[in-house]
C-alpha cells in the first residue's frame, strides 16, 4: 500500500515536472495576469456572452497530449450552480479545481491546493464561497445532519462563531451570508497555516490567496479585499 502510494505521488510529480509551465517561475505580475483573466471570464459569463465552448474535442485532445498548464488553483464548493470553468469562463485545463461541499480546509484539500501551486505552479489561488451555500446555512442553523457530515460541518463552525461575535455584523438580515464570507475568509487563513509549501510561495510572491462569492442569482463574483 505505502509503495504503491509512494509510485502515486511519484508519478504525480514526474507529470508536473514533464508538463512545467511558464508559470513556474511566477510572479505578482502572473497572479495578477491570472487574476485579470478570471474578472473578464466572469464579466463574459454574468452578461451572457461567454466565450469557451462547453464541447471541445480539439481542446481535449490537446490538454491529453501536452499536459495541464492551470492558470488557478480554486478550492470552490461542490454546489452545483458553480462551477468553475463555467462562471469564469476558461478552457479545458486552465483552472486546478478542487470542490467540497462548504470549500473546507480539511487534510485533501490542502493536500491538493499544495499540489496545484507546487507542482504545478498556478499563480494564484481563489477560495470560492456562494451564496445561499446549504453547507454553511446548515453549520450557522446547528443543523442535525447524519453520516459524515457533522464531521465536515465542524471545519465551517469556527467561521460561524467568528460571524456571532461581532453584533453589528450579526444584526444583518442575512446572517448566512454573513457567515459564507466568515468561512472564506477562514479557510483562507486555514489553507496557509496548514500548508508550509503555500505559505512559503505567497511569501516569495510565486503565489497569490485570493477570496471570493459568488452570487448564485446574479452569477456575480465578489472579490473579497
Ligand atoms: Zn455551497
């Protein structure tokens, strides 16, 4: 089992190191050309006027035979009404998508945002909350749920109780929305403490943590300062 995992990460990296994009040798001004890049994809795809195909087959046949070169590593919620490479309007292969329910900080996800700025060398990463987001409306109305799930709800809990504390931003009418942006913010924070690989790249400015929301009605990305 250890060897085989061990063949695993090893191949992952001989992948990454045989498909190294340009963007290994990032900069703020390639976080920030990536950036640019997801604000226009959004601006396109909120008015309607989106640009990428949603069926490419010339665009797969050429991401299976040169590799991935991911311009952002997003660790955005498995809801259905946001996907990615639709709200920002990108091709096959250009955005390193992670997706669980609540955009959490667990051990996985970690894991595989490291494997997007380390190995593959994404300029930036986005932390993509959304409206009406049932994982964090769940943690912020103590919901009883069943299986694994409270398991998950209590790596959201702390952004919720962070929310309550401040009374002035409690007294919204819509503290779920309240708390979506709480649990950016947090995983954010926790994504950092809990990876040395990306702390260290935002440190030499190869990598750049970004916050957002989307509004799941307008389909509006909100950048968080
Ligand atoms: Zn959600």
């Amino acid at each position: 089992m250890t060897i085989t995992f061990k063949s695993s990460l090893a191949a992952l990296a001989l992948c990454a190191l045989a498909n190294l994009p340009q963007a290994a040798f990032a900069d703020q001004s390639a976080s920030k050309t990536s950036l640019d890049a997801l604000v226009a994809g959004n601006n396109r795809y909120m008015t309607g006027q989106s640009s990428i195909p949603r069926i490419d087959p010339q665009r797969r046949e050429q991401t299976a035979t040169e590799g991935q070169f991911p311009i952002a590593t997003i660790l955005g919620c498995s809801d259905a009404r946001v996907p990615p490479e639709i709200i920002f309007d990108q091709k096959f292969g250009k955005l390193f998508v992670i997706r669980v329910a609540g955009n959490v900080t667990g051990t996985s996800e970690i894991a595989s945002a490291e494997y997007g700025v380390h190995y593959l060398k994404t300029p930036l990463v986005v932390v993509l909350g959304h409206s009406a987001c049932g994982a964090v409306k769940a943690t912020a109305e103590n919901a009883e749920l069943k299986g694994k799930l409270p398991k998950l709800i209590s790596l959201i809990q702390p952004a919720v109780d962070e929310a309550r504390k401040n009374p002035k931003e409690s007294d919204k009418t819509n503290f779920v929305e309240e708390c979506v942006e709480q649990n950016v913010r947090y995983q954010m924070k926790k994504l950092l403490e809990g990876s040395d690989l990306i702390s260290d790249a935002k440190k030499n400015d190869s990598v750049k943590v970004v916050g957002a929301i989307r509004d799941i009605r307008t389909g509006k990305v909100r950048w968080l300062d």
